[in-house]
C-alpha cells in the first residue's frame, strides 16, 4: 500500500498521543478517589496505575477495541477507498488527543469514550457520507453514557449506606471494620477477576468454563482478602486519634480498602478505556498489513495493547494531577470510606460494561459514583459549581471531538493526494 509506512509511523505517535491523554484525564479520574480520600499518596497513584492499567489494557482490552473500531463505521464502504479509512482515524486520535490536552489543562473531568466516539462520527459523517454510520450502534453508546453515571451513582449509594449501617453508625466501629472490610474487598477483588477471567483472557488464549471462571474468580478474591486481612491486622490502632474525628482509625481500615480498589479500577479502567486510543491504531494497522484491504475484523496485536498501556503511564505521571483535584476533593469531601463506596461502584459498572462490550465513559461512572457518595450524606454535601462545570464540558467534548476531527480528515486527506 502506497504511504504504507508513514500511515505507520503516524498512527504509533498519534496513538500514543491519544493514550496520553487518557492517562492525564481518565486515569486521573480512576485515581482520583484514592489521592483525594488521602488513602495514597500521588506517587503511590502512579504505581499502582503503571502497573494495573498496564495490566488491564494488555490483558482485557480486546473486547471493547472491537467496537470502537468497527462497530460504529461501515467499512463495506470503504473497500474501494481503504486511505479514507486511515486518514478518518489519524484526524481521529489526533483530533481527541487535543481536545483531552484541552481538557486536562484545565482540570476538567472528560470522556474519553466521547472524545473519540465524536471524532470518528464526525470524519465519517462529513467525509464518507452520513450512511457510513451505523447510527443504531451510535445510540447504544450515547444511551450507555446515561445509563453509566446513573447506575454507578445508584451503586455508590447503596454501598455508602451499607458501610453506615454497618460499621459507621454503630457502637463499636473499629470492631465492625474489621468484621465486614474483609467481605467488601471479597466483593472488589471477586468481581473484578470474574469479568477479566470471562471477557479478557480470550485474546491470550485461556478459555475457561463458566464454572472454572467463577471458581478461579473465588480463589483470588480470597487471596486479595487474605492479603487485606494481613495488612489490617497490621495496622496501629491509636484510641487516642479518635477524640478529633471519631472514625480515625476506622478511615484507616478503610485505607487499605481503598489501596485494593484503587488497583481494581485502575485495572478495569485499562481494560476498557485503552480501546479508546488503541482501536484507531488497530484499524490502521489492518489496512496496511493487509495491502489496502478493509478487514471486517483485524486481529488486535499485542504491542498495539502495549503502546496503549505505556501512552497511558505517562499522561498520568506528567499530567494527571490538575484531573486529580477535581474529581477527588471538587465535588465532594471524600474520606477513605466513602472513596471506597464510589470506586467500588466504579468499577463494578465498568467491568459489567466491559464484560458486554458497551464503551461507556469512566469518568461520567466515576463522576456519578462519587456524586452518589455526596448525595448519600445530603445535598450540601456537594459542591454544585464545580458539578455544573463537569456537566457542561461533559457537552462540549462530543461536537469538539467531531468538529476537530473533520478539520484534520481534510488536512490529511490534502497533504497526501498532493504528495500521491
């Protein structure tokens, strides 16, 4: 294929453009809970990031690149023309690599999932033609980008309300932490290895039943409850620091609660949102190992996953910390046990996301999570200014996305037919 090699290298620097800027606004958003609760450190955030989104987006991210990158364009249509394809997804990272550097600039929260779900929409619309869109799949998505947030909120609620009746709100606090962490860090750690075991673990070859999926699922949620335990246990307990603030060292068992989700999400948010920047990537790959043709289905190389993980490291160590701000103390006043209830809630709806292929948004699950969080202790508890400031940029970035994209679609498409 002519220009085979430039489309290449172009879509390796895009790419890892794009997944950098996942890493300074979305893994900063899968961190933020954590950093903000003040359960780890910033540094401590960007180890467990290097190595659970790593993880994710290698092991578990083939199944939602799959619909990001064929689901939402016919390439039927593009079988005479396989360049437009590629220009469409070069203006397309590049075009939500921007917009994310726009975003993370100034600390605001976006989607990802939006960013480039609007870019690609938007080559396709104007450069391809309006039936090029498989609008049906497009409505799934928009539909999932409700469904995420208010689910994840309703979850969030739920879990904050149990750990009150629970622990909070009763006589003996410290006592009833450490009866139940144990059963929430079951629960994290369980559902979790379920969803990698049964969506992720195909594309490296491990097929399991349904039965040795819930079995090994079991076996490491008991494992990373004895891990839990053991660290609990470990934990100096002062009577002393509980005339401040009651629930000192309740807060405390909660940490290491809050360490164990943190490397949930992290994982999970690899596995879902490494689609974002690496589905682009594959596609053009495809079409240039292929001579030109526009396969209906490419398979996802292993170092494409790898180019996202690492694009994804980075952002985050370089620029996650302004994302980190808002999301972790912005909306609301997150302490360790209520970081826990939203990013358990988190990631439970984005591995069942995950798990049935739906590329719903991290941050608007995260977000609606810890507004579920607020809620659960009353309105006030909310800080409704900087609500509404995520909320309209939550807007901006699908026509910003589009309107980016189409721009560098015609720029692209110009520089090489006149080079051609």
């Amino acid at each position: 294929m002519e220009f085979g090699l430039a489309f290449l290298i172009l879509a390796i620097v895009f790419g890892l453009f794009m997944a950098w800027g996942i890493g300074a606004n979305d893994v900063a958003n899968a961190m933020a809970t954590s950093v903000g609760s003040r359960a780890i450190t910033i540094k401590q955030a960007i180890i467990i990031a290097a190595i659970f989104e790593f993880a994710g987006a290698v092991l578990a991210g083939g199944q939602v690149t799959k619909t990001i990158r064929k689901g939402m364009v016919d390439s039927e249509l593009l079988a005479a023309t396989p360049e437009l394809l590629v220009y469409g997804m070069l203006a397309s990272l590049l075009a939500a690599g921007i917009w994310l550097l726009v975003a993370s600039f100034n600390g605001w929260p976006v989607s990802t999932t939006h960013s480039i779900v609007g870019a690609i929409v938007g080559f396709a619309a104007v450069g391809i033609g309006v039936d090029a869109v498989h609008w049906a799949k497009v409505g799934s998505i928009v539909m999932s980008w409700v469904i995420s947030p208010i689910t994840s909120g309703i979850i969030a609620y739920l879990l904050f309300t149990s750990v009150h009746q629970l622990i909070l709100d009763t006589d003996d606090p410290i006592k009833n932490a450490k009866k139940y962490v144990p059963f929430y860090i079951f629960l994290a750690g369980f559902i979790i290895s379920l969803v990698t075991v049964f969506k992720g673990l195909k594309h490296i070859g491990l097929e399991l039943s349904t039965g040795q999926a819930y079995l090994l699922a079991f076996a490491i949620g008991l494992v990373i409850t004895l891990i839990g335990v053991y660290l609990i246990n470990r934990l100096d307990i002062d009577p002393e620091a509980d005339k401040d603030f009651h629930f000192t060292n309740v807060e405390k068992i909660f940490a290491v609660l809050m360490m164990i989700t943190a490397c949930a999400m992290a994982f999970a948010h690899g596995s879902n949102d490494v689609a974002n920047a690496v589905g682009p990537v594959a596609a053009i790959v495809g079409v240039v190992e292929s001579g030109g043709e526009v396969a209906q289905k490419t398979a996802m190389p292993l170092w494409v996953l790898a180019l996202g993980g690492v694009g994804i490291v980075l952002g985050l160590a370089m620029y996650g910390h302004r994302v980190i701000a808002t999301v972790g103390s912005g909306i609301t006043d997150l302490t360790p046990s209520r970081g826990f209830a939203a990013t358990l809630a988190a990631a439970t709806t984005v591995v069942i996301a995950s798990g049935t292929g739906l590329p719903i948004s991290t941050t608007h699950t995260l977000v609606g999570a810890v507004l579920g969080v607020g809620l659960a202790r009353g309105i006030g508890a909310l800080n409704l200014k900087v609500v509404r400031t995520v909320f309209m940029s939550w807007i901006v970035t699908l026509p910003a996305g589009a309107i980016l994209s189409i721009f560098f679609f015609f720029v692209l498409k110009a520089i090489f037919n006149s080079v051609g």
